[in-house]
C-alpha cells in the first residue's frame, strides 16, 4: 500500500513538473520596457492561458521563448527561460530550439506549397526522406489539427488556396510535424469563423494530452474554455496567475484582473 501511494505520488509530481520556467523576464525594444520581472511555470501537459488587452506584452512574452529575439531589430531579452531544463539563451543551434517549441501565429501563414508539402516540409528538413514515412507524418498531423477529411483527396493542392480557417489548421498541422514539446498559439482564431474557432478548440484540448501548450487570446471566454491556468497581463506587468476557474469566479487578489475578466475595460 505505502509503495501504491509513493508511486501515485511521483506520477503526480511528475505530470504536474514544469515544462518551462521563466524568471525575472525582462523585454525591451529600442531601450523601452514592454514587459518586466515577469516569473512563472508552465507545467507539463497543460493550456495555459495569457489574457489581457493590446500592448501588455503577451506578444513579446512568446517571442522570447522562442528566441525570435534574434531576428528582432531593437528586441532585448533579460532574465532567464528555462525549457526542457535548459536555458534557452544557451542552446547553440536556435533551429533545433525552435523545433522543440511551434508556433502559430494570429494571421494564417501558408508556405508557397502543396498542402502535403507544407506539412512534409519540416521532417523533411530532419532527415525524413522515404514517402511512406512522409505519408504517415502527413496524414497524423492533418488529422490531428481536423483537416484530413477535407483535403485528403486534393493533397497537391495549393495551401494557400484552402479558406482561411482550413490555412489556420494547416499551420497548426505544420507545427505538429515537427513533433513539438511545446506549442505557442498567438490570437488563432482572429481570423477564423466561430465555427472553425470551436473545431480549433476541440483539437486543442485533445492536444492536451500529448503536449504543453501556451494560448495568448484577447478573448477571455475562450481562456475560460480551454486553460488549465491563466495568467493576466497588463502594461508589460504580469499581474496575477491563477487557475482559471478561480480566475473567471472572482477567487482573485488583484481587482485590476476582476475588473478585465467582467469586462470593465479592454
């Protein structure tokens, strides 16, 4: 029995352990802050939801963490990420990072080609060179992101020909094949109709399962859906993390993040 408990214990430590830990954060750009001593976990396995209005870091906070800082003219990181156990700023080879950490952006980005080669391209680009092996990578993916039914007849077809919410799910298909860790989703559903929104958010939370998932929206509702926990952001300040039930039932510290959530300003 006492071996049954410290087994069920070290499974639970071990599923709630931290996939990213983020400490002292500070973002400049040009000299001036956007976000500042921001410190919090990420947990294995879990949504974790980023809320509040335009300008109060979210953005940045993501790009951070995938070292997009590089390609950011003016964009200066302080603080330490730490993913996987490793700071970030210390991996030498930032592309092996990234293929650790997707990414998908607010606006679809369709890459130039097929929809089987948007998805084929990142294994690809590891070593993947037999069509099978493509073949079975492309067709987990797009069914993961609920897209084989629609496409799976046209697959040498255009992405970029697709509707806007079929490219949005094309891109999360695309950031699957690099069988990320971690998954950053940045406002995806700005230009997706509800219905497709919510196709979205069924994937995520099957997602879940097999990866952490970092979710920036403005749209506190969806935060409520899908989040494990939600931070608040405001003025570059992260001001409260909270579990997200507790966070929408006015179970929270500060009355700035009362006031966003009841939708008193925003």
């Amino acid at each position: 029995m006492v071996a049954t408990e410290a087994a069920n214990a070290t499974a639970t430590e071990a599923a709630t352990q931290a996939k990213l830990e983020v400490r002292d954060l500070t973002i400049r750009y040009g000299g001036k802050p956007a976000l500042a001593g921001v410190n919090l976990d990420v947990r294995e396995n879990e949504i974790f939801g980023i809320i509040g209005p335009a300008g109060s870091g979210k953005t940045s906070f993501l790009r951070a963490l995938n070292r997009m800082d590089m390609f950011t003219p003016g964009m200066e990181v302080d603080g330490t990420i730490g993913f996987m156990g490793r700071d970030v700023s210390r991996w030498r080879n930032v592309y092996a990072l990234r293929s650790k950490i997707g990414v998908v952006f607010p606006l679809p980005v369709g890459l130039p080609l097929s929809i089987y080669n948007n998805v084929a391209l990142a294994p690809r680009l590891s070593g993947t060179r037999k069509k099978a092996d493509l073949d079975i990578i492309v067709e987990r993916c797009l069914t993961r992101a609920a897209l084989w039914d629609e496409v799976k007849d046209r697959l040498d077809s255009l992405g970029s020909l697709l509707s806007g919410g079929q490219q949005q799910r094309l891109t999360i298909a695309r950031a699957l094949s690099q069988e990320p860790e971690l998954l950053l989703l940045d406002e995806f559903s700005i230009a997706v109709d509800p219905v497709t929104t919510m196709r979205i958010e069924d994937v995520l939370k099957e997602l879940r399962q097999e990866i952490t998932i970092i979710l920036v929206t403005n749209l506190v509702q969806q935060a409520r859906r899908l989040a494990d926990r939600t931070a608040f952001f405001l003025t570059g300040e992260c001001v409260e993390i909270a579990d997200t039930e507790s966070m929408f039932t006015g179970e929270v510290v500060d009355q700035r993040t009362r006031d966003y959530v009841e939708g008193r300003f925003g």
